[in-house]
C-alpha cells in the first residue's frame, strides 16, 4: 500500500467531511433538493442528485437504499430540471446481478412514471462488463435511463459501438478509478483527447453525450466542434461537480442556451459519507490536492 492511501485511511472523518464539504449538498434528501432548486433558479443549472452512501452488503441495507432512491423520486419528480445518480455497489451487485438488476428497475420504473431520467454511475474496472449488461437489459424496456463511460478505458471506444440502437443519454468523462496501464490509457492528456473523440463518436452513433470535465480548454474544444457540427443545443449537455470552482464556465455555458448540469451529492448519514468519500480519495489521492488549492486559493 502506498503511503499517499495510507494517509488517507487514516484521516479522521472531521477532516475529510471538511474536505468534502464543498461537494456535498448537505444531509438528507431536503439538502439535495434545497440545492437543486437553488441552482436552478439562481443560475439555471441543471442537477442529477445522488446520496453518498458507501458499498452495501445486506439485503437490509440495500432495500433501505432503494426506499431512499424511490423517496428521491418523489421528492424530486417535479423538477424537469432534475435528475438521480445512482451506483450498482450501493444496490445489490455484491450480492448477485439479477437481484442488484432488478433494484435499479425498481428505482427507474418508479422515474419514469414523471418522465425523470436516471443515470447509472459507473465505478472500477471491475464492473464494466455487468454495469453495462444491467444498463442494456432495462433500457430495452425504459428510455429514461443513461450510462457513465469512462474514456481512459481502451475498452470504451468498442463500447460505445455496442452501447445499445436506441440512443442513450451517456455521461463521457476520464474516469475517478487510477487503472493499471494494460488496460486504460496513465496520461490525463491523452485520456482527454480520447474524451474528445468520444464525444464525437455518441453522436455519430445517435447518442447524446454528457459531457463531464472542468478542463476549460476541452470545453472549448467540445464547444467548437459542436457549433460546426450544427447540433441542436438540446442534444447534449456539459456536467461538473458541485464544490469545482468553474462559476465562470458555467455562466458562459448558460449563457449560450447550452445545459450544464452539476453533480449534487448529499448524506443520509456521514459515517457513510466518509466511507465513501475516503474510498474516492483514496482511488484518485489528487483530488486532495485540488480541494486544498481551492479552499486556500494557492
Ligand atoms: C458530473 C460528473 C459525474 C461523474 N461521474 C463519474 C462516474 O460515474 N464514474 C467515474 O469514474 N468518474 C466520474 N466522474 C469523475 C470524472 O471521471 C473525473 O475524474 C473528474 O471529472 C475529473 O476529471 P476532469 O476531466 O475534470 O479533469 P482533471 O484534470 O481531473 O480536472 C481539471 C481541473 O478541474 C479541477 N477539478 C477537477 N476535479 C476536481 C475535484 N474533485 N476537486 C477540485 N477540483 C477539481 C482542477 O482544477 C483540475 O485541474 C464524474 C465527473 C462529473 C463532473
């Protein structure tokens, strides 16, 4: 283990609710909802909500997670403006595919009810192959359901190819999860020029591509290209963290009648938050050294 992982597990929760705090809505569902609506109608951006939650392992704790999700639902269900993230390590696939596959039908089939969309996030290596199976098998049935690929991956190009005929809402971004080098690319540069092609190739294929970085140049770049493209500005969207400091970028995305939408976490319980949130920081250490930057503006 290296030393930059053993810090952070041993970092106490305090300090990292305090390096968290910037990201996070707040807790319960209310603190997400407060921020979704907040955003909208101060700056007009769009949210996709999602509760912090770390691995679950009993059927007791999964079932509570979905009872939130389908609670999330409800609470947001008005807000077009709004949609939910949610993660398969949080909904059974400890457990078996079919039982973590049928609580994410649970939780879209509730959505689209209210015509909201729902995206499944997408974590390590690991679970690519059944991420995507399970994404495959319910949007057959429902449309209001999307995919997070992740463009460091050599994997993601065939993908994307065989992502599904009808077209898909897909969150394109680098990746949180450091992967071995024999099968995703080690450089950021090169993950973001790949990024890049990626855009292009969801929309050669039908897709509407969520484009998540807060690289300014890349959005640019993205920008650029889709102007000349000619393609509708409802064909798809920029996506950023809560807490990343881009007020600027998502003022000029606004601006230009583009959709930019912010990932908004909140905690139902900050035990499980820290989990969580060590778990991400231990998957991608620099994101340590960013948050210190933009708390203290060095
Ligand atoms: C809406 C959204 C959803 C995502 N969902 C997933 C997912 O499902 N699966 C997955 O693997 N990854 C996901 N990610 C994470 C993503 O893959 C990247 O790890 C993350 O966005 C950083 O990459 P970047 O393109 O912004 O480039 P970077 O080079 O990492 O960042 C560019 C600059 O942005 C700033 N910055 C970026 N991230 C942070 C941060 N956390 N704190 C402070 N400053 C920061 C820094 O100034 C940095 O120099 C998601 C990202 C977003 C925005």
């Amino acid at each position: 283990m290296d030393l930059k992982r053993t810090i952070i597990d041993l970092m106490p929760g305090p300090l990292v609710r305090t390096f968290a705090s910037p990201y996070i809505a707040g807790k319960g569902i209310g603190a997400g909802v407060a921020k979704a609506d907040d955003l909208h109608s101060k700056l007009g951006i769009y949210s996709t909500v999602d509760l912090l939650a770390e691995e679950v392992f009993s059927r007791k704790d999964v079932e509570a997670t979905v009872q939130i999700y389908l609670r999330m639902v409800e609470a947001l269900k008005d807000r077009p403006f709004a949609s939910i993230s949610l993660k398969p390590t949080s909904l059974g696939i400890n457990e078996s595919e079919a039982y973590c596959q049928e609580n994410l039908r649970r939780i879209v089939a509730a959505a689209a009810q209210h015509g909201m969309h729902i995206t499944l996030d997408m974590e390590d290596r690991h679970f690519t192959d059944v991420t995507l199976r399970m994404f495959k098998a319910i949007r057959n049935e429902f449309d209001n359901f999307g995919i997070v690929l992740q463009s460091r991956l050599f994997r993601t190009t065939e993908d994307i190819k065989a992502l599904h005929a009808k077209p898909c809402k897909v969150r394109i971004c680098i990746g949180i999860y450091r992967e071995p080098a024999d099968v995703a690319l080690q450089d950021k540069a090169d993950m973001k020029a790949k990024l890049f092609e990626h855009v292009q190739l969801l929309l050669d294929h039908g897709h509407y591509p969520e484009i998540a970085t807060h690289e300014e140049s890349l959005i640019h770049r993205c920008m650029e290209y889709l102007d000349k493209r000619g393609v509708p500005k409802d064909a798809y969207e920029f996506q950023m963290l809560l807490g990343v400091p881009r007020t600027e970028m998502q003022k000029e995305i606004v601006k230009r009648g583009q959709i930019v939408r912010l990932y908004v976490p909140f905690a139902e319980d900050w035990k499980y938050a820290v989990h969580y949130l060590k778990r991400r920081l231990a998957a991608n250490p620099a994101m340590a050294v960013m948050v210190m930057k933009n708390m203290f503006g060095s």
